[in-house]
C-alpha cells in the first residue's frame, strides 16, 4: 500500500501492473463495483469506454443530483477534480474516488479563493454566484453555485435590486446577462476546451453541410453563440438534438458529448465544431477529462484510491451554496 501511495503523490494515479494488463476491465470494474457497493459517476466529456460501464453519464447538474441522493458506499467519480469534491461536500461520510488525481480544470484553476476574495472587496454588497467549475474553497466564499443547466434560473432567483458578481467564466456570464438582463461584475475566466473553436472553419463546414444546425455550449465564445441555432448545457444539447426535427447538427462543445448524444439519435447526422488548432479527431476535447482511462478505473476502484478529502470547515461552507442551488433547481 505504501508503494500505492507513492505512486498517487508521484504520478497522481496509480499505475497498472504488470499483472494486470491482460485482464478483461470491463468484467473486473463491473465486479469490484457489486463487490464494494460502489456506484461509478461519469460526465458526458469522458471517453466512451467510462461511458459505457458508468451507473449515470450527465452534466455537472445531474451529476450533483446523482451524488446528493446515492445510497452508495463508495462513489467512483469519472470527472475532473471538481466534480468529485462536489460530491465529497454531499456525501462528506463518504469515500469519494476519483481515478487522476490531476484531471484538473482550466476554468477552476483561473479563479483561487484568495484572489475572489480580494476581488469580492472591491464590490462591497454584491451577492456572489459561482459555476460548479470551481475548487471547494472558492464555493466556501460564494452565496450561491450554479452548472450551465441552472444558471438562469438561479440568476432569475436573486432579487432584481442586488447587484451580482459572476464568477469565472465570462462567456457563460455574458450570455447570462443577455438571457436575464441583469448587469452582472463578471471574473474575467474561460474553459480553454470551449474557447478553442475556430470560427473559420466552423463556417466553412457549414456551408459544406447547409442543413445542419449549429447547437453551443455557452462557455463558448460570443461570436459563436451568435450565429447558433440553440444554445444550452452538455445535457441540454443532448434534449435539443432529440427533440428537433432537423437530421444534421454541428455541436460546438468539448467532443465526448457525441458518444451518449448518437446513442439518443443513431439515425441523425453529428459533426462536431472543428477546433483552431490542429489535433487527431478535428475537434474540441478536454486534456484533463481524458486522463481518465478504463485501466486508471480499474485500478482506483480496486484500491479505493486516490481519496478526495475537503477539510471540514471548507466542506461545511461550501455545501451552503450547492445545497441552494439544488432546492432552487428543484422547484
């Protein structure tokens, strides 16, 4: 166990063995998980493999739910560093697992809770909200959270006379205000993975499929929110594509989406909005989402390691402003 733990400060993981490289993972993750009363959480982002095996794929929103209401012993989270501390502040009785201890967040990472609150004072009386995509310590010092799926409707929840400062992503923020109106002090913070469209090749990929309606997460960049066709969360574009009549769609968001979303539309046409630089699949993805792998699973599950711990004044802070979010979600 020792080496184990070695391992984990070394390379944030712990690395296969050599014994281990010719089993079947999809057999053992789905034994060890009866065994162990574990139940595995995924985001759409991760690769399809994880997908596949986990107990529930979604949103950072229903991933929260999910977290908050699981009987499970043990919670196996197929995410980013984030999303599994979100459901050690739900389920602090809990072991919480999460297979990279370093599947980080570029958009977490451009906002530490010590610069918030330097930022805070300069706006004395502002009501804070922060997106999910932020570390515990930073969700301590908030009022409220929100995901993309929720954020207008917890902006809608706060009174029209208190001001607001949104918090860190600026695009999900101005598109916020343009939905609600409201004038918002937003953080200047992005998600790299969704400012990474380009918009010249998006448009030249259009005009090769003139049918196909252009759907965006709104993290991305407000140019291209502009000229989509439907703008909302991972899961909300997953309903979008189910429920509209069109058969084509170009879907500006990180590239893991189009595994559940062709599984809920086998029969549509998906093509997923190029990125600006050029990589293997074309497209958009997210480098810490994929640091998870099957053999990564496999190994977390069987140890029950990497641990997510959040200190417990932290934990008690920052479960304020989640467990407002989910009642005002609810409702």
């Amino acid at each position: 166990m020792d080496s184990v733990k070695e391992s984990i400060k070394e390379l944030g993981y712990i690395p296969v063995s050599e014994d281990a490289k010719n089993i079947d993972y999809v057999a053992e993750i789905k034994k060890l998980k009866k065994e162990k009363n574990a139940v595995i959480l995924a985001h759409y982002y991760q690769e399809p493999a994880i997908q596949d095996l986990a107990d529930y794929v979604g949103d950072s929103l229903g991933l929260s739910y999910k977290a908050a209401e699981t009987d499970a012993d043990l919670i196996v989270f197929a995410g980013v560093h984030f999303m599994a501390e979100t459901a050690k502040i739900l389920n602090p009785k809990k072991k919480v697992v999460l297979p990279d201890l370093y599947a980080g967040c570029s958009l977490a990472d451009s906002c530490s809770a010590e610069d918030l609150a330097t930022f805070k004072k300069k706006y004395p009386g502002h009501i804070v909200i922060t997106y999910v995509n932020t570390s515990a310590e930073v969700k301590a010092i908030s009022d409220l959270t929100c995901t993309s799926s929720n954020a207008k409707k917890i902006v809608d929840s706060v009174p029209l006379n208190q001001p607001i400062i949104f918090a860190p992503d600026r695009n999900l923020g101005a598109w916020i205000q343009k939905e609600t109106g409201r004038d918002m002090v937003l953080w200047d913070g992005a998600c790299i993975v969704h400012e990474a469209f380009s918009m010249d090749k998006l448009l030249a990929v259009h005009k090769e499929n003139p049918k196909a309606k252009i759907i965006a997460h709104p993290e991305s960049e407000a140019h291209l929110l502009k000229i989509a066709e439907y703008v909302g969360s991972t899961a909300g574009l997953i309903n979008y594509v189910k429920t509209s009549p069109a058969n084509e769609f170009i879907v500006a968001t990180e590239a893991g989406i189009l595994h559940e979303m062709q599984k809920e539309v086998p029969n549509k046409i998906l093509i997923p909005a190029p990125a600006k630089e050029n990589n293997t699949c074309a497209c958009s993805e997210c480098a810490y989402m994929k640091m998870n792998t099957l053999q990564k699973l496999y190994m977390c599950i069987k140890h029950e390691l990497p641990e997510i711990h959040v200190d417990e004044a932290i934990q008690k802070q920052a479960l304020i402003p989640i467990q407002r979010m989910l009642e005002i979600s609810s409702k």
